[in-house]
C-alpha cells in the first residue's frame, strides 16, 4: 500500500541519516583523537627542547666551574660532576648506582632563596647558642676532641659556644680585618629552638624530590638536617660520611672534589 512504501521509504532515509551521524561521528572522534596525539607529540616535543636547552646551560655552567685558575692549584687531575635539571631521569639513575650528581632547578629550597641572609637569621636565631669554629689559617682539619691515647698535639682550629648574633659580629670583624683568620658555623637544625617562621621555612622544603632520591637509592629515613654558614675561603678536608648527603646551596657557592672509593689506600683514614 501507499502507505507502507511510504514508511519503508522513512525508514531507509532514517538509516542513511543515522549511518551519516554514525560516520560523522567517528570522524570526530578520530579526529579527536589525531588532536590528542598531535598535542602530545607537540608537548614531547617542546621538553625535549627545553631539557637540551637546560643541559647545555648546565654544560656551560660547568666549563666555568673547572676554569684553569683553580685547577691550577692541584697537581692531579679533576673532571667536573655531571649536572642536570630536576626532570632529567638520569638523576635517578645516578642516585640509583651511587654515582654524585648535580642536580639544578629541583626547587628543594627555593623558598629560603633570598630569605635566609643573615639578618633574617639574626632575628629568627638571635640569642640562640650555636657550635662555631675559629682557624686562623681558614683551614678547618676535622679531630677527634676525645683524645682516648691521651696524644699531645696543638689543633689547627678552635671550637666556642656562643649566640648567632655572636657568630654574626665575628664575621663582621674578620671581614674587615681580612687577616686570613675564618669563623665556620656547622650546627643542626633539630637542636636549634627554630621559630614559627623558620619552622615553616623547613616544612616548605621540597620533599617529594628528597623521598624520590631516598626511594631510587634505596636509603633509610632522613636523620638530620645540618645548617652551615661559611666565610669565604672556608675550607673542610677531605672525609667521608657515614650517611648519604643531600646538599643544598641557599646563598653563595661551595666547590666539593669527590674521591673514588677505590683511592682510599691513598688517604687519611679520617673519621676511624
């Protein structure tokens, strides 16, 4: 009948239009998709610049931290620690196998940047007692103070007990005196009664990027948190750790030469 082919007529065109949605549709969706991966190609893409740029500007920094002036000083011969930015996996690896490393951008404490000088440490520690050593030739060549052989012998440094603002004045004047004789502070933050400020200084710290070095090098829970303040010229021997050390410059810079553990033979047997 004239109506049924009109319905079987509807019904087809239903299909087409449906078949067309369908096809359009999936169109989109692959289109879609073709976009998602374009971006993430693009953004691959992008770090990967970003992270060349950064490693050649680490390479640069580098070159001009090994200048000839200074190796000059020494008769054996150095090579610079490899560096990286923070999101290089490369890090991990490094901490992994127990190789130093470098690390730069990793914003452990960038929130003390700027903020920790000393007349912010003078009002947060003020009157507070710190360990500081003397030298008078900024040598600081670490002793054991227990002494149990009774040895007589004149140390090369001296230790005191006074207030941050002490320590501070100290440095003051020997700065201007500029008679070779340094004041070195090493002192750890958990026997300090920090205030509110710097508590929450330290509670700012980047954490997550010590727990993934702790995790990838398979060591124990942080113990302790040493804060040092060093003059210029300040110089420590060469020793060993008994724990792993993360090291984080807040002002200033500090140059660190590492020995295989393969030269022990050839050292000191500091601290047994």
């Amino acid at each position: 009948s004239l109506g049924s082919k009109k319905a079987r007529s509807s019904d087809e065109k239903c299909r087409r239009l449906s078949d067309e949605v369908k096809r359009l549709q999936d169109g989109v969706e692959k289109s879609h998709d073709e976009l998602n991966r374009l971006r993430n190609e693009l953004e691959n893409v992008v770090q990967a610049r970003k992270e060349l740029e950064q490693t050649a500007q680490c390479e640069q920094e580098a070159k001009k931290d090994s200048d000839v002036e200074f190796r000059g000083r020494y008769t054996f011969p150095t090579k610079s620690v490899e560096k990286y930015n923070a999101s290089n996996p490369k890090i991990l690896e490094h901490i992994k196998n127990g190789v130093p490393v470098v690390v730069t951008g990793s914003n452990l404490t960038q929130n003390l940047v700027g903020k920790w000088n000393l007349k912010y440490l003078s009002e947060q520690l003020a009157d507070q007692t710190v360990r500081m050593s003397v030298s008078q030739n900024h040598k600081f060549m670490y002793y054991s103070r227990e002494n149990d052989g009774n040895y007589k012998w004149n140390p090369t440094y001296e230790v005191r007990q006074g207030t941050f603002r002490n320590f501070v004045q100290l440095m003051e004047v020997l700065n201007e005196a500029d008679n070779g004789t340094r004041v070195y502070l090493q002192h750890l933050l958990r026997e300090l009664d920090l205030s509110d400020a710097m508590e929450n200084d330290e509670e700012n710290f980047n954490w997550d990027f010590i727990e993934n070095l702790k995790l990838a090098g398979g060591w124990g829970q942080l113990k302790d948190n040493l804060f040092l303040v060093g003059m210029r010229d300040v110089t420590t021997p060469a020793h060993y750790d008994s724990m792993e050390n993360i090291f984080t410059m807040v002002s200033g810079y500090k140059r660190c030469f590492l020995f295989d553990p393969g030269q022990f033979s050839g050292f000191y047997p500091y601290p047994v």
